[in-house]
C-alpha cells in the first residue's frame, strides 16, 4: 500500500517575483503528466502543508511552476524559499479542466488575481498544442497593475490570443482599464453555442463574473469553475473542504457549473 | 414542583411579547422527556414554557448573541452570569428583561442532582426586573472539597488522570457562558501556547489555564463540567479560584455590580497582608 | 454455534492477550472507556456503551503521520505504522457499522494507510445489545441491536453466559483453541434470538424510504446549539481532521501530525485571508447534519449516522438528531 | 532546557523572569559586584514584573523548569506606577491554582529587588537554588503524561 501522505522532496531550481506578494517556485519535477487545473500539496517541513495550483503546462518537461501568494503562515515561509532548498511535494491531485472535452471549442479565460495561476496552465498548454483549440480570450483583473501576475508571458499570450486586462484601482503607470473583470466581458463577443467560459479568482470575483455570463446567456454546462477551499490531505479524508457532498480536493477543484449549482455555501 | 411559578411565568411572558416590550422571551420548555432552552417569539407560544428541576441550562450564554430585546429566565447561576456580562459591557441592560426565579437544585435524567448545584450558595437570582415564586432559603455553609486533603502528589495524579481522558474538544470552554473573548488564548496559534495534537502535558496546561482565566469570572454554574463529555469534574478546579478569589481579594463574582475585576485592580494593605500569609504559610 | 459463561469471559480475554494487544471496556468513576488492557485494569461488561467511541483506536485523536528533519533532507513514516495484532472486545454493533462507514471514506480514491493499517490487524469481538440506552436508535438505521456483517466473533448476553458467533474464519480460528468455549444448544440460540427481538421491538423504528433532511427544524436547532464541538469528537462517524507540523528547532527534528477537527468550529473552514465559505452558526450546524444524512447517503451509499445517541446524550442543549431525523420523515 | 550537570546530584533548573528596571538591575549588580551566585536561573528580561503572563510559568513548568521566579519592584517603586501591584495579585492567585493541581507552590518564587540590591538577588538565587534541590526535579511533563 502506498502512503498518499509521504510527500516527494523535490529541489527548487528557481524563485520568481512575480508581484509583490506573489511568487512561482520553479520545482525539479520532470515530464509531469498533470491535467491543467490540478493542485500539488506543498510541504514546507516543519511549517505545514498547502495546496496550490500547478501555473506551469504540462508540455513543459523539465520542471513544473507553483505560484504562492503571500496570505498566512505556511506561504511567508515559502516566500523566504531559495532556489536549492528542498521542499516536499504530494499529487497532482483534483479534476483540472476538461481539456478534452473543450477541444476544438472557442475558450473564454476569465481571471481575477492569483486566480490566473490554474489558467496559465492551461493556456500554455493551449499555446503548444494550438490547432486542438479555437479562439482564445484572455480575460484578467487584478486590484492593482502591480498586483497582476505572469506579466512576463502577456506579450507571447498577445501575439497568440486575445488578451484584455483590468485593475480594479489607478496606479502610477498603468494606462489600462479600471473596473472589475466582469466589465471586459463587453469587450468580447463570443459565440456563445461554440464557447466554454473558464473563471479562477477571488469568490466574490467569481460570483460576479458568473452572474455576467448568466446575462449573456452563458449554459451553466459551458462554465468552468475553478473553486478553492480550505484543504488539509488533498485525498478526500480530512473533510474540511466540501461543498454538499463534492470534495473540492478529488472531485474538483474544477467543476462545471451545472454540477454544483444548487449546492449551498459555494460562494460563502 | 413549580406550577405556580410556571403560571406566573407564562403570564410575564406573554404580557411582554404581547405589549412588544421584548422580542424574544428565552427560557426551558419540553422536546420529547428532555428539558432544553427555547427561544418564544409570540404570545401564542408562551404555552411551551415551562418550569422545573430540569432546566439546568445556563440561559445567559445565549444572550451575547441575540442583538434585540430579550427576557431570560433567570435561576441563581444564570443571573449571576448575566451580572458578570452587564459590568463586562457584554450586554445592554436597556435590551434585558431579567425575569428572576429561585431554584432548588437541578437534576438530571435519573434525577440525581449536579454537583454544581448541591454546592451552590446562591439559588436566588442576584439580579431581576420581575422575580417569579419566592425567593429560598439558601445554604449558608460551604461543603469542604475533598481533593484538598489529598497530598500534592497525589493532587497531581488525579489531575493527571482525569486530563488522560480529555479529548481536546473544548467543549467546557464553548458552552461556558462567561467565556467571550473573541480569540481565545486556547486556540492562539501564533504564538501556540497549547500545542496541537500535543500531549496530555499541554492538555494539563490547558485546563491550567483556562483555570487562572477563570478567576473573578466563573460563577460556578457547573455548564463546563456537564458539557465534559468524559466527565472531568472542572468545577473543582474553578470553585478553588473562585474560593482563592473570595480570601484573598474579597470578591465573589456576579454578586454585586460595584465589585471591580479582582485582577485589574489592588488593594495595597489588604494585598501586602496577604502576600506575607502567603509567605509565612510556604515556610 | 458457541458459548461461553460470564465468569469465563474475562479468561477468554486474558488468554487472548498473550499474542495480542486487547482493547476492552473499563470503568472510571461512573464513565465507561475502551481501553489498552494491562495488568490490574478491571474489565466490566456491563454497559451500554463507551463515552467516546471506538474510532480513537482506529483513527487516533492524534497522531504523528510523519516525521523529517529541519531541512527536509530526511523525511520518514511513523515507525509504528505496521501495527500489532489486536482484538476489539465489546464493540456495539452500532459503532461496528460506523467503522464501516469510516471504511468507505478511508478507503475512497486513495487509501488512508494508517487508518486501514490498524483496521486490517484488528479482530473485533463484538457485543450484542439485549437493552437499549436512553438516546439508542440503531433500529432506524438497522445498525443494532443485532449484527451479521462487520466484526469477526458475535456475542450474545444470555444471563449467565454468553452465545458466541463467528462471522469470520478470522474469528472462528481466534478462539479455536480456547477450552472455555463449549457448543451451544439450539435453545441457547432461540433464547439469543428472542432477546435481541426484544430489544429490537423495545426501540424506534422509522420508515426512511422517502427521507429528506428537513431544513426548518435544523434552523431551530442552530439558535439552541452552543456549539460546543463535544458532538463531533465523541461521534464514532466523525472523520474530520487536521493537519500540522511541528519542528523542535534545538533538535532539527520535527513531526507532521494530525489531529481531529470539528466542522462547528468557525476556523473549520477558515481559509488564510479570513475568507470563509461557510459562515455563521447555522450553516456549520447544517453541513454537520446533512453530512451525515444527505452528503454520505449520496457519495458513499450509507448513512453518516449509525443511532449510537451519543451526541444525544451529551448534548449540553438538549438536542436530538433523531428528532430531526423524525421530522424529515414525517415530512 | 537543557540541564546543568553539576558535580552529581541533581541541580535544578530556574527560568526567572526580572523586571527591567529593578530585578534585572539588581541581577546585573550581583554580576558586576562579583557576588556569586549558583548558574541555575536562567534571567528573562521583561519590562514589568506585570509583563508575566501566568501562561509563561506554566509553559516554563512544562517545558522542564523546576521553579520559577519572578522578580519586580518593590511596592510604591514600580517604574509604571503599579504594575507590580497587579503581579502581586496574578501569582498569589497561580501560587494557589498550581498547589491545587499538585505542583509545590513554593517552585513559583514572587520577590521584589531593587536595583541596588545585588547581593539580595543573588541570596534569593541561592535559597532559591537550594530549596529547589530539597525538592527535587519537577519532572511536570513525564509525570503528567504518565498519570503518575
């Protein structure tokens, strides 16, 4: 019987900044076969455990990308991380998104904030793989420019898809829009038979959001929702993060919309 | 027992929710042969109060919760908890309707009595706006605690015991009604001065010091112990500190709204008088 | 069939602890726990049952899942985690569906290697009820007061003796070689059967084939709940846990352990950035009672509730699940 | 805490938490008059004698200390006007709640050192130290945990 509990140590090849509270931890995991979408546990030892979403695509072969924000006592840790430090890692764990079943299909990514980690990985997975897909938008928000992550890949993501950002506040040097992510929705147009909206954020991100698409008259089974829960074991033992009777840890953190409507307490 | 007093209590209670002048009337009333609280929101209702030996709930650790105007049913324990909770601006006493009755004691199921309540002193509510019945006579003489006698080894061995039952799962501290701080020191986690599945030494430590926070607040009504779902007799631990606080400060709580928290302020000859018997009494 | 007389039991029991670790019930001041049996602990056999459940010897209220040094270079499993052969003396029938119940979780996807671990080197020597306890409702989930599946030897209280059942080869064989047990005659078995119906007749029964959690009378109950977390600790269903590490700086060492956690506790569910899903009192005391009667019934095919009444009897505000459970019958 | 290994026999282990302005002054006079005193006192400097949480003699007991002293102004000099006063209080009340719970109350040690009173504070280290040793090792964890 293998223990699901032991996690892989793994060396960290490099540490990028990527806001001010947000950093990828580039990790020496090799030809990982993980679906975009689906989560690690990461072990700091002696400081606890968290899960996070995988940013990285699985096309890439030689090392897989965890983005951390900045939130609680395990993820300072991980912020004082160096590149040679061992870190422990179990999974990938959850349902990431229904690459296959979109494939083919035009694809609506709508981020909010760290939301854009379990995207990214999709959409350089989209990236290398371009003919199985249709078009691409790119919708993100984030509460200030400098809030917004994976900056370095929007110009590739531009000259491939089409790629709209929002700040919900002015700062100095940001020319883009301000307001909330859900106001880029008018930006785009898409064709709704042939489109499967995809939302990561904040809950009250993706409430909103939700509710915008609802009024374009979005199918609850186009919608792609990527949840976050508090989770200690990943593997559906430690039940802290049901919604109803879905684990968000193995039955998500992906789930169509259509699947968990009428749960309670989705959004909090 | 208590028909009458169950009669006068219907009546408040319905003439207050039927004028308006509270929301809410919180007292016992019956659910299959088990005595539980019941919130009343409408005279129609007042029916389902009743009056017993029962109702051994602590009333007033509901009150801090209910944000209109409520009247509480009020024995010796809950009256006190609620006099506690007024000086700690826990409560508004503009929004209470303090509805006072003496108790006898209560039992439980097999109608033996609780052990906080064959040691209470105080069975007529310290505090009311309306006393239902008549107030009894009240047990004058403190029953001396058992443990006492014991020597310190053997103290320490009967704490140790009883704390191998526990199982962490602050049942005592939650159904406590004089217990509101918004973090609770028990569950701090930074800096963690109980340690998380830690050992029977931090489950020691805990009782320990839910104990000293106790002092010159618990009014010793006995919530804690019959929450215990091992039954480890903690009234014992807080009746000392309650004791402790009586001799050496003087004070016994949730009797007397000028009394001042016994630990935020002092008293200097009183207190040198006593640190030197402390000394004397060591030696 | 076999039985065994009363007086021989407690022989049986410390003939059984020379090749195993035995696990029974004791009496502490009025309370009855199931315990390790070492040299000098009395065993008592008369009970209804344990105040807490026997989950603690399964999934333990804490303990270490791992254990690595400071810079994580060296990381191992708890030592222990080939258990020693145990046997389970005294189970009630209901707690021996709640380990079955917990199966399923443990079992679910991926399996939880220290829980399985102990389950699979346990043999379970359970004990029939001839008379129900107060709170006791197993006959609404036909979880008691008999049983056919789940422990390996079955024992029935006759008076003077005890009716012995093996379920399993595992328990036929444990007892194999004990000259204590001798045959049971057929009036021995009809006596066991029509005292379990008694007790059986004795007890509620309710018709859950169109069941649904009724909401409303769970709202009533959350404003009466103290939330007071005892519920969940002494439930022999309640599975919920957490997780934390621990590093003793001086040594360099440090272990992972978990702990069990409670769903009425506001942190439950509290994620960094004091974001909480599931907020307020009476949705904590709602996800509590469906998860028992709504989310397992539709994820694993059993109810999380097994009518043990514990919760009932210990509840410091006097509230029932069976009451609810009653209303979303009747409904 | 690790133990001191004296020359045989068992040396007991103090955590003393000293007030800034008084007890510590008059640890650091001890020290700088070349009064000996025994090693067994490990100082924690706190600003108040009132800093003192009864959770840190607790934790101190458990995590293997022997005795505990706490060292403050004396009345009427306390640098914040009466926060002594209130320590007073705190530790005749844990005095009695640590004796309730089988513990020697005599290993938690209140006294009040001036700053001048360096060969005071290393008397008290002293009698202390030796009255620890005619108690013997607390042992707290190793005793609770094995209910004995």
């Amino acid at each position: 019987m293998s223990n699901p509990y032991i996690p892989k140590k793994v060396e960290i090849l490099g540490v990028l900044d990527e806001s001010r509270d947000v950093k990828t931890l580039r990790l020496d995991v090799r030809n990982s076969k993980h679906e975009p979408g689906q989560f690690m546990e990461l072990s700091v030892f002696g400081y606890g455990e968290i899960p996070v979403s995988i940013s990285s695509s699985p096309t890439l072969r030689d090392y897989i990308d965890l983005s951390v924000k900045n939130v609680g006592s395990v993820t300072s840790v991980v912020h004082e991380a160096e590149p040679g430090d061992i870190v422990g890692v179990r999974g990938p764990y959850g349902r990431g998104f229904p690459v296959k079943d979109v494939g083919g299909c035009d694809l609506l990514f709508i981020g909010g904030g760290i939301g854009l980690a379990p995207l990214r990985s999709f959409i350089d997975y989209i990236r290398d793989e371009r003919e199985g897909f249709g078009d691409v938008s790119i919708l993100y928000g984030a509460r200030t420019a400098d809030d917004m992550v994976f900056k370095q890949e929007f110009d590739d993501w531009r000259s491939m898809f089409d790629l709209h950002l929002i700040a919900d506040m002015e700062s100095s040097g940001w020319y883009g829009r301000v307001g909330f992510v859900n106001e880029l929705l008018s930006d785009v147009s898409p064709d709704i038979k042939n489109t499967y909206a995809i939302v990561c954020g904040p809950s009250i991100m993706m409430k909103s959001v939700l509710k915008s698409l609802k009024d374009m008259q979005f199918p609850d089974e186009q919608i792609m929702l990527s949840f976050e829960r508090r989770m200690k074991c990943g593997i559906g033992k430690c039940g802290h993060c049901n919604i109803g009777d879905r684990y968000v840890c193995i039955d998500g953190p992906v789930f169509r919309y259509d699947k968990v409507k009428g749960y309670r307490e989705i959004w909090g | 027992m208590g028909s009458d007093i169950e009669d006068a209590l219907r009546g408040e209670a319905e003439k207050l929710l039927s004028k308006g002048d509270v929301d809410l009337v919180l007292g016992y009333c019956m659910e299959g042969d088990r005595v539980v609280p019941c919130f009343i929101s409408s005279a129609g209702e007042v029916k389902r109060l009743v009056w017993n030996n029962r109702c051994k709930n602590n009333l007033a650790v509901y009150l801090r919760d209910l944000k209109v105007r409520v009247a509480v049913v009020a024995k010796g324990c809950d009256s006190r908890a609620i006099l506690e909770l007024l000086k700690a601006k826990q409560l508004e006493r503009d929004d209470l309707v303090i509805l006072g009755v003496s108790c006898k004691g209560m039992v439980d199921r097999e109608g033996v009595e609780y052990r906080s309540c064959g040691i209470c002193l105080h069975r007529n509510p310290v505090i009311y706006d309306v006393l239902l019945g008549e107030l009894v006579k009240e047990k004058e003489v403190r029953d001396v605690d058992e443990l006492e006698s014991l020597s310190l080894g053997k103290r320490l061995e009967f704490w140790s015991k009883q704390f191998n039952k526990c199982i962490g799962c602050l049942a005592c501290r939650n159904a406590c009604p004089m217990c509101f701080c918004e973090e609770c020191v028990l569950e701090k986690k930074d800096p963690e001065w109980i340690t998380r599945a830690g050992d029977v030494s931090d489950i020691f430590l805990l009782h320990a010091i839910k104990a000293t926070h106790m002092a010159g607040r618990c009014i010793e009504c006995g919530e804690c112990e019959r929450a215990c779902p091992v039954d480890i007799p903690l009234m014992h631990l807080y009746s000392r500190v309650c004791r402790d606080v009586e001799e050496l400060f003087g004070v016994e709580s949730g009797m007397d709204q000028k009394d001042k928290p016994p630990l935020a302020v002092f008293d200097l000859e009183r207190d040198a008088m006593w640190e030197e018997n402390e000394k004397n009494k060591k030696r | 069939m076999k039985k065994i007389r009363r007086d021989d039991v407690v022989k049986l029991i410390n003939e059984l602890r020379k090749n195993y670790e035995v696990i029974a019930p004791v009496k502490l001041d009025g309370v009855v726990y199931f315990k390790s049996i070492g040299e000098g602990d009395v065993i008592t056999l008369d009970y209804v049952n344990s105040a807490v459940s026997p989950k603690e010897f399964f999934l333990p209220q804490r303990e270490r899942i791992l254990e690595f040094t400071e810079s994580g270079e060296k990381v191992t499993v708890r030592e222990d985690l080939k258990s020693k052969k145990r046997v389970f003396f005294g189970i009630r029938p209901c707690d021996v569906n709640a380990l079955l119940v917990l199966d399923s979780v443990a079992r679910e996807e991926f399996e939880d290697p220290y829980y399985l671990d102990r389950r699979d080197n346990t043999l379970l020597i359970s004990l029939e009820c001839i008379e129900p306890g107060d709170d006791c409702f197993c006959t609404v989930f036909n979880t008691g007061p008999s049983l056919d599946e789940g422990a390996d030897l079955v024992l029935t209280d006759l008076g003077d003796s005890y009716l012995v059942n093996s379920l399993t080869d595992e328990g036929r064989m444990l007892v194999s070689e004990s000259e204590l047990l001798k045959d049971a005659s057929k009036t021995d078995e009809q006596k066991a059967d029509k005292k379990i119906a008694e007790c059986a007749d004795s007890m509620e029964k309710l018709d859950l084939g169109n069941f649904s959690v009724d909401e409303e009378s769970i709202k009533e109950r959350a404003n009466r709940c103290l939330y007071c977390y005892s519920c969940t600790f002494i439930c022999p269903t309640c599975y919920c846990f957490d997780v934390v590490d621990r590093m003793d700086h001086y040594s360099g060492r440090g272990d992972r352990m978990r702990f069990w956690d409670s769903c009425m506790n506001p942190s439950f569910t509290e994620m960094a950035g004091n974001f909480n899903p599931r907020d307020g009192k009476a949705g904590r005391f709602m996800n509590r009672i469906k998860h028992k009667l709504e989310y397992m019934p539709s994820r694993h095919k059993v109810y999380g509730c097994v009518g043990c009444g514990r919760c009932i009897s210990n509840c410091p505000a006097g509230i029932s699940i069976l009451d609810i459970i009653r209303c979303g019958v009747s409904k | 805490m690790e133990a001191i290994n004296g020359e045989g026999g068992f040396e007991p282990r103090i955590v003393g938490f000293l007030c800034n302005w008084c007890s510590y002054a008059g640890a650091d006079l001890a020290g700088t008059s070349r009064i000996e005193y025994p090693p067994n006192l490990r100082a924690i400097r706190v600003m108040c004698s009132s800093r003192v949480n009864p959770v840190f003699v607790l934790k101190a007991f458990q995590d293997g200390a022997d005795g505990v002293f706490i060292g403050g102004c004396h009345p009427q000099d306390c640098h914040y006007m009466d926060g002594n006063y209130y320590a007073r209080r705190r530790f005749m009340l844990l005095g009695r709640l640590i004796e309730y719970m089988g513990i020697n109350p005599e290993r938690l040690r209140v006294e009040w050192v001036s700053a001048s009173e360096g060969d005071r504070f290393a008397r008290i280290v002293r009698e202390f130290t030796s009255d620890l040793k005619m108690l013997g090792p607390l042992d707290l964890k190793k005793r609770v945990c094995d209910g004995i």
